[in-house]
C-alpha cells in the first residue's frame, strides 16, 4: 500500500465500513440495520481488496453478503411485525460498559503495536494458488465436502417440507 490511491481507497473503505457498523447499533429498524450490514460487509471485502487479498474479498461477498445477508432478510420477513422491534433491555447498559472498554483495548493494543512492515515483499495474487490446490492436491476433501453439504441440505429441506 505505497500509492496515494489505495491509501486513500482504504482509509474511504475504513470508514465507510466502521460507520456502517454503527449505525446498525443505531438505528431502531432491524431492516435498516440489515441494509447497514451488508453495507458494513461490502466494505469489509474492499478493505481485503486493498490489502491484496482478492481470495478473501470474493469470499466475504459470496457468503456474508449474499448468503448470510439474505438469509437475516428472509429470517426477518417470516418473524411476525410484533416480534420484530427493537426494544430497549435491562442489558443496553452492561453491554455500552462492554462495548468501551473492548473498543479501547482495541485501540491500545493498535497503539502499542510495531506494525513495521518494511522487511516484507509484495503481496502475490491468491485466487489462482487456491483453485489450483482445491482442484489438484486437495480435491478428494473438496468433493467430500460438497457431497456433505449436499446432503445437509437435502436433509434440512426433508426436515421442514410438510407432509
């Protein structure tokens, strides 16, 4: 990250992603608050983007952003209207105390780090090593795996389909 631009592009991309991230605290509307995360999650997948991790950012995309997003969507939509507000509890306060003193832990430990990053190399592209791997050394467990999930979803469609 030497050029102006992708400074800039991650700094934008920063905070876009951390605002994002609190106005789905803020607002009271859990639809807005889902806009917000998948917004909050595109963002997240620039930020890997800038950072030479293109594998990563097609992954956020492809599963946070379009399958988890749609599956909170969905799962809103099918919760009853009552259900559905987003009402003060006993546990805003502990949780606001919680929520401080992790983000300054965060903040500190960020501070206190040497993030020296001169002794390494350029980034190399990832993509292509990962596809070669799953589709040459590793695709017996590959396979295994799609099959497994195949078949999780045939079984949860089994489980919930009426009779």
């Amino acid at each position: 990250m030497t050029d102006v631009g992708t400074v800039v592009a991650f700094w934008m991309l920063a905070v876009i992603t951390v605002g994002a991230a609190l106005m789905v605290v803020a607002v009271r509307n859990l639809v807005h608050a889902v806009l917000f995360l998948v917004l909050s999650f595109i963002g997240v997948a620039g930020l890997y983007i800038t950072l030479s991790a293109d594998f990563v950012a097609i992954a956020q995309i492809l599963i946070y952003v379009g399958a988890i997003s749609v599956l909170i969507i969905f799962a809103l939509l099918l919760t009853p209207r009552a259900s559905r507000d987003n009402a003060e509890t006993f546990l805003q306060g502990p949780a606001l105390v919680l929520a401080a003193v992790f983000g300054l832990t965060v903040g500190a430990v960020a501070l206190v780090t040497d993030w020296d990053v001169a002794g390494r190399g350029p980034f190399s592209e990832t993509a292509a090593a990962i596809g070669e791997a799953l589709l040459d050394k590793y695709v017996l467990p590959f396979e295994i795996a799609s099959v497994l999930l195949l078949a999780a979803m045939v079984g949860a469609i089994v489980l919930v389909r009426e009779d």
